[in-house]
C-alpha cells in the first residue's frame, strides 16, 4: 500500500484445519470406495474358488467315467471271446449231429450283436478320452492313463461335522458374507448422511507489516503479529428427503442380504444332508451288485452245464450271459457312482479344492489377473 509516498509491504502465512464431527465423520465415509473395492476383490475371489471347484468336481466324473467305459469295453470283449468259443463248439456238435444247424445261426447272431457291443464301447472311450483331455487341456496325442482306481473303502461322516465344514468353507457362503459386508458398510454410511453437518473449524496465521519487505518476511518467519481463531459450523437441509431415502434403500438392501444369506445357508445344508445320503445308498449298492455278479456266474456256469448235456439251449445259454454283462456293469458303474459321491460330497462341504490339493490364494490371483492382461 501507498501511503505519504511511502511503500509498505504485508504479507503472511495462515492455516486452517477443518474436521467434520457428525456427517461424514471418520473413515468409512472418506474411505467407502477403496473398502468397497477391497470387499469386491474378496467376492470375485470366491467366486473363482466356486467356478475351480465346479471345474476340479467336474474333472473327477470324466476321469471315473472314462475308468467305467474301458472296464465296460473289457467286460464285452470278454462276453466276444466267450460268444466266440460257444459258436465255434456250437458248430462242432452240430457238424457231429447232436444239435440242429439252427442253433448255429443263434450263436451267429450273438457273437455278431457282441461284436457290434464291442465296437460301439471302443468308440464311447474314445469319446470320454477326448472329452477328458479337453477339460485337462491336454495335447490331444496324450494317452491318459488310469492311475487311481476308484476306492472301495468305506468313507464315514458326520452329518454335524460336515455341516459345520460346508458353512466355513463353501465359497458361495463367503461370498454372500462379503456382500453383506458391504451392504452394512454402505448402511452405516448412509446413516451418517442423515446427520447435521457439523464442522469444527481453526485457523491459525502469521503475519508482518514492514516498509521493508524483508523485514515484514522476517516478521512473519519469526511469528510475528499472530491470529487465530476456532469456531463450530453447523448446517442442516430442510427436510433431508435424498439422505433419508438413501438410508432406507441401503436399510432394505441389507436386509435382503441377510434373507439371501439365511437362504444359501438352508440350501447348502440341504445339499449336505443329500449328499450323505447319496453317499450312504451308494456304498450299499456295492455289496448289491457284487452279489448279483457272483450270482451271474453261477447262473452261466450251470446253463453251460445243462448246454453241454442238452437240457439248455444255446440261446438260452446267451441270455444268460447276457444277464452276466449286465450284473458286471452295475457293479462297475456302482463303484463309479459311489466315487462320485464322495466327490459331490467334498463339492458341497467346500473342501474337494484341499482334498485334491488345489491351492488358491489372493496373491496367486493378483498374478493370474496381471498375466492375463
């Protein structure tokens, strides 16, 4: 300023703080984005973890599928061989008159319809081969070999214990617990919306008055000619219809989540309680279709006898047979199915992923994500 031709310079320093003591008050409302994000991450996680299970379960019906199709293809390779050595005694004792040349043409029929059984099965495990090493994403010149046979073994659980490990580790459940997270993270910020907006606010400065301006930045540095001041502001919207109505969507959303939860919860203790069951009447059929096997043989065994003094035909000595390819391959397929539950089981408790020693972690996920971008 200018003043009797004399110059005179001011100048200072001032700060000032201001901090929000109702709305928007502590970190959640500054920092609800970047929490938001952080929760999304955990979801798609298990989201991830969902899908790989679904995948690794997946893989597991293929592998003992394909063990079912080539134990199948050898039980009618073996029905062949056998309809093979009955056609070729057939036609001796026909040639030497003890039977009539019609039994020839049964025996033909069956050893050509065992034939064509025999082709059709080599074609289905080439099928389950391929089908297998897609979801491997193996080099499709790979041979897959059947290392780990389907067990036998009795598998216990408890209905209780596995209830409790599919509530911990189904990653649908952790999932919808992060949403729900979210949700009662949003409700409290909404919550706070809803409040005045208190503001406590302080200043303090320095400042130098000098004809000098050296001197008044001395003046200044030195604190000179300090001021302050502190104060509270207080503000309120006439009626806080947007706050209010924000707080009562997010109250209703929360709650939808629960039900959400409390529902997957209900499911997947459904699921539990089926698969146990599944698991219990799949072990049993085992010892059924054993028996009906052991039975079958017999059966073959004694119309070969009654063939071979001529109180059985040769097509009956067929059906027989027939009833034995049968008895074989519901024990097959029962020892299929029983692996298979045990694997629906470990799907439905959460655990199959440590069960088959699958290892899933953020970090690992943070890399996979960077790779593939």
């Amino acid at each position: 300023r200018i003043s009797n031709s004399t110059s005179y310079y001011t100048n200072g320093i001032d700060f000032s703080v201001s901090q929000p003591l109702l709305r928007n008050f502590g970190r959640e409302n500054t920092e609800l984005n970047i929490a938001v994000a952080r929760f999304g991450k955990e979801g798609s996680l298990e989201r991830f973890r969902t899908r790989l299970i679904d995948t690794v379960a997946q893989v597991r019906r293929d592998y003992f599928g394909l063990y079912n199709l080539r134990e199948a293809l050898a039980v009618k390779r073996t029905s062949l061989a056998l309809s093979d050595r009955i056609l070729g005694e057939t036609r001796g004792r026909v040639k030497a008159g003890v039977l009539p040349a019609m039994e020839i043409l049964n025996a033909e029929f069956s050893s050509a319809t065992r034939e064509k059984e025999v082709i059709d099965a080599e074609r289905a495990v080439r099928d389950q081969t391929d089908l297998l090493r897609l979801s491997l994403q193996l080099d499709p010149s790979r041979e897959i070999l059947i290392v780990d046979e389907p067990t036998r073994e009795s598998y216990q659980v408890q209905e209780e214990q596995a209830l409790a490990l599919a509530l911990a580790n189904r990653p649908e459940i952790a999932e919808q617990r992060t949403a729900l997270k979210i949700n009662e993270l949003q409700r409290r910020v909404a919550r706070n919306q809803t409040l005045p907006d208190l503001t406590l606010k302080a200043n303090l400065g320095f400042g130098g008055f000098n004809d000098r301006f050296a001197s008044g930045l001395e003046d200044t540095a030195t604190g000179g000619d300090p001021n302050w001041g502190i104060g509270l502001q207080l503000s309120y919207p006439l009626g806080n219809n947007v706050a209010e109505n924000d707080y009562l969507k997010s109250s209703l959303v929360l709650e939808q989540a629960k039900t959400q939860l409390q529902s997957l919860e209900a499911t997947v203790a459904k699921d539990v309680r089926a698969a146990i069951r599944l698991l219990a009447t799949s072990y049993k059929q085992l010892d059924v279709t054993s028996r009906g096997r052991a039975y079958a043989e017999d059966r073959l065994r004694a119309f070969e006898l009654r063939n071979a003094v001529g109180l059985a035909t040769t097509k009956d000595v067929f059906d027989v047979e027939n009833d034995l390819v049968t008895a074989k391959g519901n024990q097959i397929q029962a020892l299929v199915d029983y692996n298979n539950a045990i694997t629906q089981l470990w799907r439905v408790t959460g655990e199959l992923l440590d069960r088959q020693g699958v290892k899933v972690s953020e970090r690992q996920a943070d890399t996979l994500y960077e790779s593939a971008k």
